[in-house]
C-alpha cells in the first residue's frame, strides 16, 4: 500500500474527532450567547435591595448540654438544677424573623412582606453600603402578605417598576435577596405561570416561577431582563422546607396599590358583594347553558347583600364584573376586591341561558387581621421602656428562690433583651444615681424607669438560679 494512502487512513480518525470537538465548541458558544446576562441588571439595581430583620419578645429557653438531647431525662435534669447566669447562654429570639425588602423612594420607603415583620417590636434594616437603620411599620396587610416601611434617609437608590400583565411565561426573571441572611444573593429562572391562586390566598394573582428562593428571600424584588420590578417574592411549595423549583411572587402592581392606601389610609380597603361561588365544570356549563366552562357559579347569596341588592340570583353565572373577564371562579374574589366599595359597577350574568347586565353597589370587606398597621398599645403587663413586663413573684416563688423581695420577669424585648435579660429573671434591685432601691412593687419599679431620660443608663440586680449579677441597659425612647 503506498505511503500517503496509511497517512490518510491514520489522519481520518483525527480529522473525525477534531469536527467532533468543534461542532461541541460552536454549540456551547451559540448556548453561550443565547443565554441573558443578569450583570447590568444586578449592578444597576442590586443597590436599592435591602436586607430586614427583626427582633421579638424573648421566652425562655433551655440551655443546651453536650451529650444529652432534649427528650433525655437527665436534659430536664440539667434543665431545672443547673443554674444559668445572664451571660451565659443567649435566648433565641422568639419568632424572629429575617427577610428582604427593597426601596420604593429616595426618602426610604420599603416594601417588603407582611410575615416578615409580623409580630416584630424593632425592625431593622442593612442597606448595600452596610448602613443598618432602624425602621418604622408604615402599615401590612396581611391579606396581600405585602407591607410598607419607612428608614429615615434621603437619597437613597430606588427600584423601577414594571407591569406584570406584560410578562409573559417562559420569560427570564431574576430574583435578588438574602436567603439564610446571605445578603444580595443573586438567583434567576423563568415565569413558570400567571395568575396563580393558592389556598387561602385568594385575593392575590401571584406569578410563579422556578426562581430559586429559600427563607430569607421573603419580600425581596423579582426583575424583568429590563431591571424592573415585576414582583415581591412571597411564598415557595415544599415538602422540605426547602426550594423544590415552585416559587409564588405578588405583583408589584397589587403590592403598590396596597402601599398607596396604607400611607393615604392607613389601611387596605376592598370591595365584597357577598355571595358563594364555585368552579363551573365541564357538566356544570353543559346544564346551565354555557358552550365552555367559564365564569363563577353562584351557589348562594347574602340576604341583603350588595348582591342580593343589585339582583344576583342563586344559579346565576358571573361571566363578567366591572369590565374584567371571569375566566375561572378563582378570578372572581380578586376582581371584587380590587373594586372600591360604593363603587357602581356592572355584572354580567347567565341565567336561564340567557346574558343579562345587573348594576350593583359594591361593598366593603371587614376583615380584622388584614387591615392596617398595627400600632403601638402599652395594655398592662405590656413591657416599659426597657423593655421589661414584669409581676409580683408569689409567696412559694420566693420561698423557692430564697428571697423576700423581688420582681418576676415575664417578657424582655429592646434594651432588656438586648442586655440577655430572660424570662423567669428575678429583679432584686434598682441601681441609678449611686443609689441601690429594693424592688417590691410593679408600680414603683415602672414609675422609677418612666421618669429615665432617653438613653439614661440603668442598672438592674438580677437573680438567675442561683446566681446575682448586675446587668447594665440603656433606656429607650
């Protein structure tokens, strides 16, 4: 065989191998390009994404002891005999909570969602330059899960806002947030569906995506490929506790007509017309008359309601409500709840197999836990301003505690709790001026810490088991 022929019988495999590697190089490099770049995005609007925490009333907890588990009896052993000492271990926050937020305004408004700050007694928030700002609850509406608040600051870098109707599924989206308090983690993924309705949350139209989000993205933004704010990040579906690939986002349209009647109202109003709807099967449309299965079936209404009022039936088909399609039933409540009460509005029905136009007069939802801020109230056995609630110990209390006088912790918070003060602490004295005063009523120790200027330091005897340290805190405002 003569030679050139064995060169090119050797070179073939070569050859064959190297078009192999070139075709995989060009696709990858065409994936390459095809994929969108986030990081104009994140530069341009990471800046108005904050981190929020919050800080609760503390209880107490027990101590951990190395080589039992809690369901040892020698832990509760331990538990009960040991004694703890104020600076040893810390108590875990009761219900604290850690979410994200991002800023509306250049004098620091911030949306961010209601369960995050739910319950908190001081919030706090870490801007991207590493600033932390206390931070006021303009309002939350737990309805919506969406509320506002507000940082003293000016300046400040804000979020675009973008129209959720125009997102269309399959379209790229990015998520930016603090999962496990990893601040500005960057996540991105694709608008898996629109208009979303999830158990007991009716009233919401949410987007889902598979944006991966764990806790702590709760309350932070969702952005087009436009850098526009399309959505608050609110809920996830897993069984683990976990990101499973199924993400819930409110949108921003919603969370903004929200955050405008918080700061005009101070609460969110919506519409009711007071009936019972159901999903209008396949069946269901056939017997009433309708060529597909569309609307919300009327099963029954609220005598006198705004409903019944303006003419709605029972067996009545909603097919339209003030202008907006009713494609499924689950669009219904969102739809009225939207509307403004004593708003004229017309409904269109079918009954008896025929459409007919109603006018009714829409009119207001009252529900106690969705509606405006929740303010400050000082009830009794309500903390004072170093954040201590504090009783009289019973007379067995303090035979127990080998003492005669004394004050019984029930709840710490702010300066108390930031000091480790804990529930189940004995007060056994006031220390201000030089002067030490025994502890023996309520009333004289709130007086006492009443009449403290704001940031007057105040020092406390306190018993913990066995042991009495002198614990030093600041006063509040």
């Amino acid at each position: 065989m003569p030679e050139h022929v064995l060169y090119r019988a050797a070179w073939q495999p070569l050859r064959s191998l190297f078009l192999l590697l070139a075709g995989l190089l060009a696709c990858a490099a065409v994936q390459a390009a095809s994929l969108p770049d986030f990081t104009e995005l994140v530069e341009r609007q990471g800046a108005a994404v904050v981190n929020i925490s919050t800080t609760q009333a503390l209880r107490t907890r027990a101590p951990a002891f190395p080589g039992f588990e809690e369901g040892d009896p020698m832990f509760d052993f331990f538990r009960r005999f040991v004694p703890r000492h104020p600076q040893m271990p810390r108590p875990d926050p009761d219900g604290s909570s850690l979410g994200s937020g991002f800023i509306v305004s250049e004098d620091g408004y911030i949306l961010t969602n209601a369960h995050v700050i739910e319950g908190a007694e001081e919030v706090l928030v870490r801007l991207a330059d590493k600033r932390e700002l206390p931070a006021r609850v303009i309002g939350a509406d737990a309805r919506s899960d969406v509320a506002l608040i507000k940082i003293e600051a000016r300046g400040l870098p804000q979020v675009k806002l973008g129209d959720p109707a125009a997102l269309k599924v399959g379209e790229w989206v990015v998520a930016i947030g603090s999962p496990f308090g990893f601040d500005h983690s960057v996540t991105a993924g694709i608008v898996s569906a629109k208009g979303r309705s999830l158990p007991d949350e009716n009233f919401v139209p949410f987007i889902q995506t598979d944006v991966a989000i764990n806790p702590g993205n709760s309350g932070g933004p969702l952005f087009n490929l436009r850098g526009e704010v399309v959505g608050i990040n609110s809920q996830i579906y897993s069984r683990t506790g976990g990101f499973m690939g199924l993400s819930f986002a409110i949108p921003i349209d919603v969370a903004m007509d929200v955050q405008t009647q918080l700061r005009e109202k101070g609460r969110v109003q919506r519409g009711r017309i007071g009936v019972v709807i159901q999903e209008v099967s396949r069946d269901l449309a056939e017997s009433f008359g309708l060529p597909r299965a569309a609307g919300a079936l009327v099963s029954a209404v609220e005598p006198g309601g705004p409903a019944a009022q303006g003419g709605v039936q029972q067996g009545d088909v909603i097919l339209r409500f003030a202008g907006h399609a009713v494609e499924n039933s689950t669009d219904l409540p969102r739809i009225v709840a939207a509307s403004r009460p004593g708003a004229k509005v017309e409904v269109e029905v079918l009954r008896g197999g025929a459409s007919r136009t109603l006018t009714l007069s829409v009119g207001e939802w009252q529900d106690e836990a969705g509606q405006g801020p929740r303010r400050a109230v000082k009830p009794a056995g309500q903390p004072n301003r170093i954040g201590l609630s504090v009783v009289q110990p019973t007379a067995a209390q303090r035979r127990e505690r080998g003492v005669e006088h004394g004050l019984l912790v029930e709840r710490a918070q702010g300066p108390a709790a930031r000091a480790e003060i804990q529930a189940g602490d004995l007060l056994l004295a006031l220390v201000s001026a030089g002067r030490q005063t025994p502890l023996h009523k309520v009333e004289d120790f709130n007086r006492a810490v009443d009449g403290l200027k704001d940031g007057q330091s105040v020092t406390l005897l306190i018993q913990r088991g066995d042991t009495q340290t002198y614990v030093s805190l600041r006063a509040g405002k």
